[in-house]
C-alpha cells in the first residue's frame, strides 16, 4: 500500500514538472542586464571621449599656431584687410594679411580661453552686442542704415558669421548677434566674418583671404594709433583684456560715413 501511495506520490510530482531533457533555463533577463551594463560602460566612454576631445580641440599654448580668414563686411561688401597688431601681444594677433593668427602664449588665451575677444584687443576694435567701433572714432552699429534711395534700409545688425574649416558659398554660417568677444576658437581653418547687414541676412560672401595661401608670419605696418589706444586702456583700472568691456577702438579699415555713426552718438 505505501509502494502504491509512493508511486502516485512520484507520478503528482512528474506532472507538475513541465521542463523537458535537454531544456535552457531562459536567458532573457541575465542578457539584459549584461545589455545594460555594456551600454552604460560604452556610454560613460564616449561622453569621456567627448569632453576630452573638446579639451583637444581647442589651441594649446606655445604650440599650436592656428589660423583664420578674417574680414570686416559692411553691408554688401567687405572693407580692406585690418593692419598689424602690436608685436608685443598675448598671441591672438594680426600682422596685416587678412588672418586671425591664433598663436597662444599663455594659458589665458590658450585651451577654453581662446576667444575672439583677444583678436578685437589687439587690432583695437570693441565689439559689443549691437555695434563694432574703430580708434579712427567711426563705429558701425544696428540700425545704421544699409544701401540708398528705394533699398536703403535702418533694419540692420552687427553680427559674427563662422564658418568651419573648409567652407563653400553653400555652407551655412553659425551666426552670433550677442557674446560676439566670447566666440571661440576651436579649429585651425576657421573662417570669420564681423558685420553690419540687413537683420534677415543669413548669409554672406566668404572673406577673400581664404583664398590666401601661407599665412604672412612677418608683421606688417600696425593699425595707426594701435599702440597709443592701448596704452592709454592699460591705464584704465579693472581692465582685463579679451573682454567686450576693455577692447581698444582702432582699425585701418575705412568705413563710410553714410553706413557709420560716431562713437559718441553710438
């Protein structure tokens, strides 16, 4: 009798048992989570990677000698090329040939702190949100008035247009109208535009010195009254170069007197 109970016992138990010879217990779950964990070590990496390569990607100092185009664009056409900057500079510099040289020699104006502001500083010119002036008193500013008769219109804006490396007449511009002193360098190539245009222009005509070939390494005759303005602004308490508020006010570049206003009127 307990043989048969035993038996019936084993033959419950059996029947319960639904796993078959040669059956996987699933998978799903542990692949999952090794899923997991691959993605996040993958992406913990490339958001390393990322952050290392934007540290790369900016100039290093006494190294790295960066150039770009460069050019002061009024309304429909481009101004002549600014002269030199001062030979004694922080290596964001001009020496007349159309090139924002990008030759870091401090960590101030080296790595993140490569900035536009800089260049201004040692070519003189203030470019604040909304205008741009020049040591020669002439300024260019938003709402200055572009063109004449039937097309002249006061809807205008100082703006900076950045190319990358290599650009076309088909390539689009990253704009910036606010912040212009802070506008990074961050490859070798870079392609510049300061300007006054119409508000809805997105658009511009490159600078001709791209079409340069070897940067001029020899300074060129400086900006007249370059070195006298700054001069006069390192005198000036609080000043701290690369800011929109200490950039000198010179340029070679001429600028008419139908598209400017004064500095006092700015």
């Amino acid at each position: 009798m307990a043989t048969s109970s035993s038996k019936k016992i084993q033959r419950v138990q059996r029947a319960g048992v639904t796993k078959r010879a040669g059956d996987r217990p699933p998978l799903g779950f542990p692949i999952a989570i090794i899923a997991i964990l691959i993605l996040g070590t993958v992406g913990v990496y490339f958001a390393r990677d990322a952050r290392i390569s934007s540290d790369e990607d900016a100039p290093v100092v006494n190294q790295d000698e960066w150039h770009a185009a460069f050019g002061i664009y009024k309304c429909d056409q481009y101004l002549p090329n600014l002269g030199a900057s001062l030979e004694d500079n922080d290596g964001i510099f001009s020496t007349g040939d159309g090139l924002i040289h990008v030759h870091p020699n401090t960590e101030e104006t080296a790595g993140l702190n490569a900035q536009f502001g800089f260049f201004l500083n040692n070519v003189g010119i203030t470019a604040s949100d909304g205008s741009i002036a020049f040591v020669d008193g002439t300024t260019m500013a938003d709402g200055d008035t572009c063109g004449s008769g039937d097309e002249a219109t006061q809807d205008t804006k100082v703006k900076l247009f950045v190319w990358p490396p290599q650009a076309s007449t088909d390539s689009e511009p990253e704009i910036l109208s606010t912040g212009i002193a802070t506008a990074p360098f961050r490859q070798d190539g870079q392609i510049m535009a300061l300007a006054l245009v119409p508000a809805d222009v997105t658009n511009i005509d490159l600078p001709p010195t791209i079409d340069q070939g070897d940067p001029e390494e020899t300074y060129g005759d400086p900006i007249e009254g370059l070195e006298e303005k700054l001069a006069e602004q390192s005198e000036t308490e609080g000043s701290e170069p690369g800011t929109e508020s200490d950039a000198a006010t010179t340029s070679t570049a001429p600028v008419d007197s139908e598209t400017t206003t004064t500095a006092a009127n700015g």
